[in-house]
C-alpha cells in the first residue's frame, strides 16, 4: 500500500464550495492515492509557496514522521508562487496581526480591494515568490529528503492557471516559473505533471470555484487520474 508524501497548497484541499477535510475522496491527492491503492499524507497550507513547503519539512515533526515510510514525494507547490503580490509578503502577511481588529478589518478590506487594480498596473509584478527562490525551495526540499531516502521517486508540478478577479486576471509570471522548474527538474531527475494541461479548459471555462483559482470535483478527478498514472510511471510500491 505505498504512501504519497505530498506537500501543496490549497488547490490540495479547496474545493468548488470551500475547504474540505485532507481526507475527503474528492481531493485530487486522494484520488490520485485510489489510482494506486494507496494513501496520501499531505502538508499544505492557503497560499502555500515553495518556500512553506520546505519550512514544513525542517519545522514540522509530523512531516518527519512520514518520511522513513514515504514511497514517492509529490511537491504540488509553485503555483501560488506565480500570483501577484503587489505588497511584499511579509507586509502582506502581516496584516493578520495588526490590532485593533477593526483597524485589520480596514486594512485588508482596502488592500483586497486595490490589489486587481495595482496587479494590472505592475503587469503581475510582483510575485509571492520569484521563479528563482521557487526553485531554490524546491531543490532544497530534495535535496534534504534524498539525504535520507536517496531512492524515493519525486514528482513536482508545473503552475495550474487562473481567471481570478481578485488578481485582475493576470498571470504573467506563469510562463517564466513554468520554464525554471522544467529546467530544474530535468537537471534534478524529478518527474513533471503539467497542471495546467490538466485543468486548463476546466478552469478557464468556468467550472471550478467561483473564485478562480479553486477546482471544480471534475478538475479534481482529472488531476488525481493524471497524478495516479504519474506515480504508476515512476514504479511506486512494492
């Protein structure tokens, strides 16, 4: 019964009508553990870059735990790399913790509401996290894993696409984070799945989530399948 150890962002768990339970079978991690008779640990936050992920694995000891008994690595994490973040992040990020509440309220309430507008004057930039760091988390992560575990298959996906409002449909950094993980992988031996290949139509024709961003159930069956084959391919399990 192999176990994908799987690091992502909310795509992972976010459904057509908000976020569900890591467990539920309509996630695409899970669907994709099904395709294989297995089952997915899976580490993932909203927002979660590649930089969250590899703090995962250095910070979290549940993420230790799966490791000695992980039979491939799935690093779905990128995506949310490429979204325009006209605040640098930890400014962005910071708004959490700003007191009083109603001064927080304020502040997000304006900045969620200039920020379509300034991602469209900048042109997308910038990003939560430029495609170079994106792949300097990523072969960190590998890197650190394979330390332990030389032999254990890795699979990384390439970004999905979007049609959100909240980012003033754009996506410009896509295609340069696209080709600096495929340069990455090729040279680090880690197996690719093209999400937006995947879920391109489905998204972009407006069968996922009302935000733009978020899958629909039949994106989420699509990129498990795609996943599940992926995972067939690199000979996990016994």
């Amino acid at each position: 019964m192999p176990t994908v150890l799987m690091f992502g962002d909310s795509l992972c768990f976010h459904g057509p009508d908000g976020p569900h339970p890591a467990d539920d079978p309509r996630l695409w991690p899970n669907v994709a553990a099904a395709a294989v008779e297995g089952q997915t640990e899976l580490f993932a936050g909203f927002g979660w870059t590649a930089r969250d992920a590899y703090w995962s694995l250095t910070g979290d000891p549940r993420v230790w735990t799966q490791l000695p008994r992980a039979d491939v690595l799935v690093l779905a994490v990128g995506g949310m790399d490429t979204l325009p973040s006209p605040l640098p992040t930890y400014l962005r990020q910071g708004i959490r913790y700003l007191r009083p509440d109603g001064l927080r309220r304020h502040v997000r309430k304006g900045y969620l509401a200039a920020q379509p507008w300034l991602a469209r004057i900048t042109r997308g930039r910038p990003v939560a996290l430029p495609a170079a760091l994106t792949v300097k988390y990523l072969d960190a992560t590998v890197v650190a894993i394979r330390a332990l575990r030389p032999d254990i298959p890795v699979i990384a996906t390439l970004p999905a696409v979007h049609r959100s409002s909240a980012y003033g449909f754009v996506h410009t950094a896509r295609a340069g984070a696209e080709r600096a993980i495929r340069e990455w992988a090729a040279r680090s031996e880690v197996s690719l799945l093209d999400l937006r290949e995947v879920v391109e139509r489905h998204v972009l024709d407006g069968h996922g989530n009302p935000d733009g961003i978020h899958w629909g159930w039949d994106g989420h069956s699509d990129a498990g399948k795609a996943l599940g084959a992926l995972i067939r391919s690199v000979k996990v399990g016994p």
